[in-house]
C-alpha cells in the first residue's frame, strides 16, 4: 500500500498498516516530516483534546466523524505518548501539550513507522495517480512508478501553504469522481472594515475576555485585537462558523448583568471608562470602544434609555466583519472530500474500491485545541487498520 502525505494523518495510517503486516511506502513531497506538527502549539504540540466527541467537529455530516473517534480516542493516543515516555500536561479545556516540544510528538510517529517496517520517502514529488491493471493504482513520482492495491490520500487542506499545503489531495478525489464541498480557511483570525481598523488598529496586542457569536457557533475565551482585525482563541473557534456578510456578536460582559451594574452606578461621577476596567479591561480598549459607541462619559450623565443601549452593546456588540486573513493565517481548512462519497467506519471511497482519504483533506474540521490532530490519529488509524 502507499500513503501520500507524511503528516499527522499519514504518519499514523502508515504506522498503522505497517503493524499489522502491510507493506507500507510513505511519499512526501516536503523536505521535513510532518511540519505542521513541528510548528503547532507555539511547538508544544496542543496534540490531542480530552474532551473530543462527534459534536465538536464541522461537517455537511455531523455524524461522520463518530465511528472513526469511537475506534481510537484521545485515550487510545494518550497511551502512545505515555508508552514513549512523553510528558504532557493539560493546559485548559481538555487541551493536552507536550511538556517538552513537538519534536518529541514527531520522533514518536516516525518511531512506530520504523517498527512497521514502513519505508518513508520525503523530497518526492507525486506527478500523478491512475488506475493499473488489477484494479489497483499506480503513483507516478520524481522517483518512479510505484503500484499498490490500497492508496491513502492524507496530503492536508490548504492552510498554511507556505509551509506546503497544496490542492493535491481534492483533485485527487475529482479524478477519481468523489465530490468536494466547498472549501474556506477556518481557525482564522478576521480582519475588519477600514472604519473600525482605525479605531481599533492601535490596540494591537490588547486581549479582551469575550463570548464570540457567529452562525450557530458560540464560544467563551480571549479575543485579540490586531493590526488588521480580531484574533485570540474565542475569534479563532467562531470563524469556522462566520461566513462572509455575517455580523460577528462579541459579550464583552459574558459573567455580568450589564444593565444591572449600570443601575447601580447611576448617580456615580465615574467615567465609564474607569468603571469598566474594573471589570478587567485596558483603559485604552475601554477609551476607543467607548469612542466606538458614543458613550464616552460619566456613569451620572446617562439616562434610562442610554444605559439600556449601553447594557445592550455590552452584551451584544456588533462587529460585521469584511473577511478574514486567509489560508496563510489559518490553522485548518473547512470543507473537503465530501463525506458522501466515504465509509465512516473504513474511510475508504464508496465508488472507488481501495482508495482511501484521510485527516484534513476529508470534510471534518474539529474545534481549536487539539481536535484536529485528534481527527487525524482517529481516521489514520482507521485506514491503516483497513487499507
């Protein structure tokens, strides 16, 4: 069998495959294996999410992901790091990271690849793949022609091309008449229309406890000004639900009773400003966003009516974004290989028997926080354990 991509996905499936007895060739075009794992997590490696189950992934089938989860779970990956004698810790919500670095995650797959006996071959470019005799399929590469009976595609999406990321693995699905939804960066920070980048641009770096509403997406974390927008872990989790035109929702109170907290400082001669970085805001954030809304004043000077409007916008401040930074910035690709045209328990194509794809190519997209790579140790290890 051949798998072409070397990482996460493609690691796992061939280590896989590789232990039950295939005989396993891994081609990467790349220079360095599994570079995506390497730069992750500030390179920590967020590697896993205790908390992964089926609802916490985006898909035209929510479903999809349930049975490849169910046959290898954070636990089961969890036990491999622990095997190797790697240190992890949970950072918040589930989030495992390696105590030491990424580097420790890589060794540990190429390891088990060794075990297997899988032969890796990087710096391979991949011109084409085809039918052969057999109902089989023939790679051609800079290397050669190689054939197999099973062939895994785990060649990612397109995120974060300048480390790779290449539309290799969707044209592959067309050839072979699979269909692709459509795709779109997700994780992403968003960028904002001029009028409110001037207001905002200069509280780059500025972190704001937030709950971030877009679509059906609805998350409580930091959001962080840019030079360009809004980012930080709640901006990055709502922007695989926001679409283009969509207004973007932020509670910048999401622990309080805005109005009522208003109420009780209405005869007050603070300046709102002052009072909300009480509530743990920088005075400048407090000082522009107020600009923002057109209530820079006192507590005392607002009426009835104006504090409504201001618990309101508290509590619902609408920002309409006008995009986001693209694939460059993002951290997963949404959309892929529809998950129509694939097996849920094997992840093989329906009308193409033995070819497989796996991990970020496929129309699953996990929440931030290691759900991703969880996606990709569950459905490599469910193609290696079937191809």
């Amino acid at each position: 069998m051949i798998v072409i991509g070397a990482g996460a996905a493609g690691l796992m499936c061939a280590a896989t495959a590789g232990k039950r007895g295939r005989s396993v060739l891994l081609l990467d075009h790349a220079a360095k294996l599994a570079e995506k794992i390497r730069i992750s997590g500030g390179g920590r490696c967020n590697f896993t999410n205790i908390h992964a189950r089926f609802d916490c992934y985006l898909s035209a089938n929510p479903n999809f992901c349930r049975s490849a989860l169910a046959q290898y779970s954070p636990r089961d990956f969890v036990d491999m790091v622990e095997r190797h004698g790697i240190g992890y810790h949970e950072k918040k919500l589930g989030q495992l990271f390696c105590d030491d670095g990424s580097e420790r995650i890589i060794a540990m797959l190429d390891e088990e690849c060794r075990a297997g006996g899988v032969d890796r071959r990087m710096e391979t470019a991949i011109h084409g793949v085809s039918r052969s005799g057999g109902g089989g399929f023939a790679v051609e590469t800079g290397g050669g022609r190689f054939e197999c009976q099973s062939l895994v595609i785990a060649t990612g999406g397109l995120s974060i091309p300048q480390i790779g990321a290449t539309p290799f693995g969707y044209q592959v699905a067309e050839q072979f008449g699979l269909a692709v939804t459509p795709l779109s960066p997700a994780l992403v920070p968003l960028t904002f229309h001029v009028e409110d980048a001037e207001i905002f641009t200069p509280l780059a770096g500025v972190s704001v406890d937030v709950e971030a509403k877009a679509g059906k997406g609805r998350f409580r974390e930091n959001a962080l000004f840019t030079h360009k927008g809004v980012s930080g872990p709640a901006i990055l989790q709502v922007s695989s639900y926001w679409q283009p035109g969509m207004e973007l929702l932020l509670d910048l109170m999401p622990d309080g009773n805005a109005e009522g907290w208003l109420e009780e400082r209405a005869d007050s001669e603070q300046l709102i400003a002052n009072a909300l970085t009480e509530l743990g805001w920088s005075r400048r954030f407090a000082d522009a966003w107020l600009d923002r809304v057109g209530m820079n004043k006192r507590l005392k000077d607002l009426g009835p009516k104006q504090r409504g409007q201001l618990a309101e916008q508290l509590h619902r401040w609408c920002v309409k974004p006008n995009g986001t930074q693209g694939y460059k910035k993002a951290e997963v690709t949404l959309g892929g290989v529809s998950t129509k045209a694939l097996s849920s328990k094997t992840l093989m194509a329906n009308d193409a028997p033995g070819l497989f794809f796996i991990g970020e190519v496929v129309d699953v997209t996990g929440w931030l926080g290691g759900y991703n790579f969880q996606w990709a140790w569950s459905s490599g290890f469910v193609a290696g354990m079937n191809c």
